[in-house]
C-alpha cells in the first residue's frame, strides 16, 4: 500500500473498531445503563476507546512479528449489568449490539464501493477499492471474532443468555481465563485460524455479492 492507501485503511479502522464499542454503549443506555454516557465513552471520538495493549502493543507486535492473523481491539465500553432492565437479556443484546454494528459498517462500505465503480470512482486495484476492500474485510472480521462464545468476548455474553444454574456458573468461571484461551487457539492452532478465515471471507462473499463488486473485492483481499 501506499501511503494515502495506508492513511485511509488506518481511518477506517478507527470508525470500524471505535463505532463497535460505542454500539455497545448506546444499546446499554437505551436498555436502562447509563453507565458509558456518564463516563464519556458514548462517543465516536477514537481517544477514549484507545485501550494501550489491545489498540497499540498487541497489533504492533503482530506486525513486527510478522504474524499471518492481526487483531486488536479498543477498550471495552463500561456496563452494569445491574442497572439494565433486564439483565439477562440486556446484557445479551448489549454483547451482540458491536458485532451488529460491524455488519452495519461492512454493508454500508460495500454499497459504497458499489456507487464508486458505477461511477468510475473505483475499481481494479485503485486506491479506494482496497481502502474499501480492506474495510470490509476488518468489520467482517471484527464482526465474527467478537462472536466467538470465550469470555470476555461479545459472543460469551449472547451465550450467557442460553445457560441457567451451574452451567452458568462454571461458564462465567472462564472469565479469568478466557483472554489466555483465545491467543492459545487463535496462535497455536492452525484450525481455528483457518476456519475463522473461510468464515470470514464468506461473510464477505455473502455480503459483496448482492452489490455486484465480489469480483473486486476477492483478488484484492487473496493477494491475486
């Protein structure tokens, strides 16, 4: 990539993971908790979401290590389940509302792209389609990763919601784990990372077909 290439793939990483964790913090205000307004965090301003390790350490470490699977995060929006009208079920929707946003984001990026090509704005390999292209694939990802059912992760909040008893207890137990069980599986099992790659990649088949520009976006995100 190039510089300007570089700088807007950067930008639309920020909305992208900044627009997540607001998402939650939105839902949350709106189901009772107030909690992410009264601390300034229902904002899509990026520099109070920045979290040191996950938004800056961790993705350059991966870069630097030349890892095939980058990942980071922001810092995670403050909720009390306590103050939702319903917890269980609020805090299920509160889990589910940053991956939703992220599928928003992808689908808006590729009608997006869409408009561009018909107006011969994009295409081939320019500048804006893999701005775009990349976009699309980072919500994608963002998307499936956090639903991924390991504690602290968005999905871990949605499964919550079908457990009841000592299976809720011992599920919640992997909390102080669960940060260790996911870099495990994600770094030192090869099967995890291929199979959240054939998800992703036909998420974003799934969602760029309709819109005409798969053939765009494929060889762009495939290096071909």
């Amino acid at each position: 990539m190039n510089i300007p290439t570089m700088m807007g793939v950067a930008l639309v990483a920020v909305i992208s993971i900044t627009s997540h964790e607001a998402a939650h913090g939105f839902v949350a205000d709106r189901l009772g908790d107030p909690t992410a307004r009264e601390r300034g965090r229902l904002t899509l301003n990026p520099i109070p979401h920045i979290d040191l390790f996950f938004t800056i350490l961790l993705p350059l470490f991966l870069i630097i290590s030349g890892s095939a699977f980058i990942f980071g995060g922001a810092k995670p929006v403050p909720v009390d389940v306590s103050r939702l009208r319903s917890p269980r079920r609020d805090w299920a929707l509160v889990g589910a509302a940053g991956p939703g946003m992220n599928i928003v984001l992808a689908l808006l990026l590729t009608a997006l792209l869409s408009v561009a090509t018909k107006l011969g704005l994009a295409g081939g390999s320019s500048g804006l389609t893999e701005v775009l292209a990349v976009g699309i694939f980072l919500n994608a990802l963002l998307a499936l990763f956090n639903l991924i059912p390991i504690p602290p992760l968005d999905g871990s909040r949605v499964f919550q919601y079908l457990l009841s008893g000592e299976s809720l207890d011992l599920y919640r137990r992997l909390d102080q784990y669960g940060l260790l069980i996911i870099l495990a599986l994600v770094f030192f099992v090869p099967q995890v990372q291929a199979l959240l790659s054939v998800a992703i990649f036909g998420l974003v088949e799934a969602i760029t077909i309709p819109f005409g520009v798969w053939a765009d976006v494929e060889p762009l995100l495939r290096g071909g």
